[in-house]
C-alpha cells in the first residue's frame, strides 16, 4: 500500500489526510497531541512532535523499509522544515531543507530578500531587550518572534514602554529563543498561496486580509478574490516570485504575506507551506472550484498536479519600480476564481462561556458554506492577542464581494456567547481597565462621541424595570446610532438589544448607567452579564 507521511492532526490538516485517500494513499499521520481533531480520519496515527525532526525521520524509514512511503506533506504548521528534512533524507520531493530553514526563521529569511534586494522591512534580530539599535529609535516598530505563526508574541510597538515588554513576550513565543525587531509597514495586506513546480509559479489564492486592534494584529477574515487592481496585484505577484528565488524555493508551495505600501510592496514573509486560517482547504476551493490541497501533495508524492496544469492561466512580469531590472524567476501562472469566498471570525470580551446561542440556525443562512468553533460552553476566552485566541470561523459564499460579505457578516452577529456571572476577568473589561502597555486595547464593543455627552454617563440616574424590554428603552442619545455602528461581531446596536429581549425577557430591575455602559463597553455579553449579576 502506498503511504504519505502527514505533519499534523488537526483542523488545518483535515483536508490533506482526506486528500491522501482521495488521492488512493494510506495516511500516515503525526502530532504531538494525540486528541488533535483529525487524528480519527487517520489511517495510521504516531504521537510524535514535529519539532523532533530525527524521531520523524526515524519513523519515515521504518515506514519505507518496502519502499512504500511515497511522499512527505503539511499544510498549516511551522513545520516544513521538518518536512524538508524527512524528504530531503529519502530522497523525495521537497523544497531542499535549507531553503525551508530559510523559509521558517524570520531572521534568516529577512537576511535572504536584503541580500537579494527584495523589498522588506528592516530589523535587527535581538536575544534579550538590551539589544537595541544604535542612535534614535523612529516608532512604530514590530516586535515578533523568529519562528512561531498565529501572531503568537506579534505586536506593534509604539514606544519605548511597549517595547520593554512586548521583547519578553515574542522571546517566550520563540521555541529558539530569538524575535526580530522591525520597521512597520503601512499599507493594504494581503495573502498569496502558490504551487513551485518544475520552473513555474502558479498563484492558487490572493486574498485581502481584514487586519484589526492594535498594537496587537488580529486577521478578522480574509476575502478572495482580492479588490486590488490588476497593477497592484501583478505588482505583488513579481515581488513574491523575487522572494521565493531568494529563499531557494524549488519544489512545492510557498505563501506570503505581504503589504502594498507607500514605497509598494513589501513582504511580510513567505512560508514553505500551504496557508492556514481556512484559505488553502475552504475559501479558495470553493471559489475556484480546484482542490489546492491534492494539487500540491501530487507534488509531493512525485505525481504531476494536472488539474492545475490544464485549469491555470498565463500572467505577466509586471514588477513594481523598486524591483525592476531583477531577472524574472519564474513563468507565472494563476487559477482563476469564479465565486467569491468570505471568511469572517467572531470574539469575545474575557470570562467564562455559559451558553452558545444561534451556532446551529447560522448554517442555514444563505450562503454559508461552514461555521467552524474554536470554543465551547465551559472554556475559559479573552479579546484576541493572537489568532489563536479567535472564538470560531464562518465561510460564505457568493457571486460578488457584497452577497458574500453579507452572508459572512449576517451569520457571526447571529451567533451569541453568554459568559458566567460574577468573573473577575469580566468584571475588568467592563470597567474599562486596561494594561498600561496596551493603550487603547481592548476597543470598546461601540464607540462613538456624541455631543455634550460622555458615553460613560448614558442612562445615568435610570432605571430599566423588571422583565422590560430594554428595545423600546434605547436612550435618546443613542438612537440615531441604533442602526449605524456596529460591534466586533457585526451586530448592530438595535440587533444587540432585540437579541437581550429574545434571550433575557425574565430579568430583575437594573441600573440604567450600569446597563448601557455594558452594552456600549461589552455588547451583547455585557448586558447579558450585567442582567445574570443582577439575577
């Protein structure tokens, strides 16, 4: 039986096991933890950590002593370097290991686009706070750990304060010990997945990333097809492929996250690997109709990937002025998408999850492909530092941005997470405590400046009657924006309220101020708490 060896078992590695067997190979699937959600679509699974790059290879050799093992693959991870190394050690077909070594260290792969004179931000690689620049330090700044992903220990740092303790923070977030310190880039981001193979760069998903609170860096959703014009698309194309040759990407796939600044593009970096965050296994399946994840382990089992090359289309070297006069690396291609795909995350304000409401009726919402929880009743959540820390996942679908936007954005403010009463943790955020590093975070639910008014006195000196429907009681300096502003989770200030009526009709008399400073603090979960405290 032909085999492929798998890195990693959970959610964003459930496409590739069901690629192998769709493909007619067993799956052979590795994590360190052994409960990881796909474990069970394996054929054969071994707790091992990815990280432990001889104990794979180790086990890679006791799986081809008949010759069987046929490939190497991830999608998702940090880990293509382990991949690279397994492959490279077999002899199958990888990226060579030290161009995913470069593909995986920040500081390495920055180091390869100067060398090269790939557009990037400038930086220093630091091992402690003390290594700092010589001279004045120009803010903003990006503090982010070498080799993690997720934005675990990322942050904009915007002066001197946060950067004493946002270093601490990446460094912990480094499994080596090291983060880089960088100029930040302004400007629209965007992410790119693409196929390497044989001399060719075919780009299979260019997105628009919704990037939000600083000084952290929470991606809110992406969208694909991108809105960017087709100069500013080529242009990032060209840069992408400069910065793939710089890595030594040969044999595979290779993804970007990269910016259109003042200065044009910029990249954020490459990865030697297929994106995560639902774009390499939903978003751009579905809206191209290919399935990226078999395409790209054809490569990787030594099988040419037909469908991508019958379906792709020739694109132009059209690079920006700041790379032009560089050879062009590659013949570009592209599949094209015909749908448009939306992915949208919903949060929450930090406690405890009593009850999820709305999860089960938001698939049936025109459009909605997936709602994909990352949490359940019982689990402890906090407003997003990193990725990781997201509530859940929605994907829509549709003929145009604005069906698809829609039908995203309809589906999270449908859906409602009720926090246990009486949290500390709660209690905080609603009061609008905030650590003296992070100015400005968390945001407010609803923010806005009414005249003559300070939004921390609305409702003062009211009271909201026992079982009232709290709809009706909107006060006067809040109307106008009742269908106007809109939270975290796209919910309007009306729909806010009519969701209390529905799930909280039995409630003791509350304090006005107490209530509405909630609602405009925390949303939905702030007068729901403020409601339970009560009860």
């Amino acid at each position: 039986m032909k085999k492929i060896l798998i890195l990693g078992a959970g959610l964003m590695q459930e496409p590739a096991i069901l690629a192998a067997k769709h493909l007619g190979y067993k799956s052979v699937v590795v994590d360190a933890n052994k409960n990881a959600v796909a474990v069970s679509f394996a054929d054969e699974f071994f707790p091992v950590d990815l990280k432990d790059r001889e104990s794979l290879l180790e086990l890679a050799k006791n799986l081809n002593k008949k010759g069987e093992l046929k490939g190497v693959f991830t999608a998702g991870t940090d880990f293509s370097a382990s991949v690279s190394y397994v492959a490279e050690n077999l002899s199958l077909p990888s990226h060579s290991f030290e161009s995913s070594l470069n593909a995986s260290d920040k500081a390495r792969m920055r180091a390869c686009f100067e060398k090269a004179g790939v557009p990037s931000p400038k930086f220093i690689e630091m091992t402690d706070s003390k290594m700092l620049p010589e001279g004045d330090i120009e803010f903003p700044k990006v503090v982010k750990p070498c080799d993690n992903m997720g934005g675990r220990g990322c942050r904009l740092v915007r002066n001197m304060s946060e950067f004493e303790s946002a270093v601490p923070h990446a460094l912990k977030n480094s499994r080596s010990g090291r983060a880089i310190f960088e100029d930040y880039m302004e400007g629209a981001e965007f992410s790119i997945d693409s196929i390497v193979y044989n001399g060719t760069l075919t780009i299979t998903g260019f997105a628009d990333r919704h990037i939000f609170y600083p000084p952290y860096f929470i991606e809110m959703g992406h969208s694909l097809p991108s809105k960017a014009s087709t100069k500013i698309k080529n242009e990032l194309i060209a840069t992408f492929a400069l910065g793939i040759k710089a890595l030594g990407l040969t044999c595979g796939v290779a993804k970007a996250d990269i910016k259109y600044t003042k200065n044009g593009p910029m990249i954020g970096e490459i990865a030697a690997r297929l994106s995560g965050g639902y774009m390499s296994g939903w978003t751009f399946p579905y809206s191209s109709g290919m399935n990226l994840t078999e395409e790209a382990m054809k490569i990787a089992l030594g099988v040419e990937p037909d469908y991508l090359i019958s379906n792709r289309v020739s694109l132009p070297w059209q690079p920006h002025e700041s790379v032009k006069g560089q050879t062009q690396p590659f013949e570009l291609y592209e599949i094209s998408s015909t749908l448009v795909s939306a992915e949208r995350a919903w949060i929450s304000i930090p406690g405890t999850v009593s009850k999820i409401y709305g999860l089960s009726e938001v698939r049936q919402i025109y459009g909605v492909r997936d709602a994909l929880p990352r949490v359940k009743e019982g689990d402890e959540v906090d407003f997003p530092r990193n990725n990781v820390e997201k509530c859940g996942n929605i994907i829509a679908v549709g003929i145009n941005h604005e069906q698809a936007y829609k039908s995203a954005e309809d589906a999270i403010a449908s859906i409602t997470m009720r926090l246990e009463a009486h949290n500390p943790k709660t209690d905080a955020f609603l009061s609008g405590k905030t650590e003296c590093d992070e100015e400005g975070f968390p945001v407010s639910a609803f923010t806005f400046s009414p005249k003559n008014s300070n939004s921390v006195n609305v409702g003062e000196g009211t009271k909201i009657p026992e079982n009232a429907k709290v709809t009706g009681l909107l006060p006067e300096t809040l109307i106008p924006l009742a269908d106007s502003i809109k939270d975290w989770n796209h919910c309007t200030l009306r729909k806010t309220l009519e969701k209390f009526d529905e799930i909280c009709p039995v409630h003791k008399e509350l304090d006005g101020k107490t209530f509405w400073s909630a609602v405009l603090r925390g949303g939905i979960q702030g007068a729901l708490y403020v409601a339970d405290n009560y009860n």
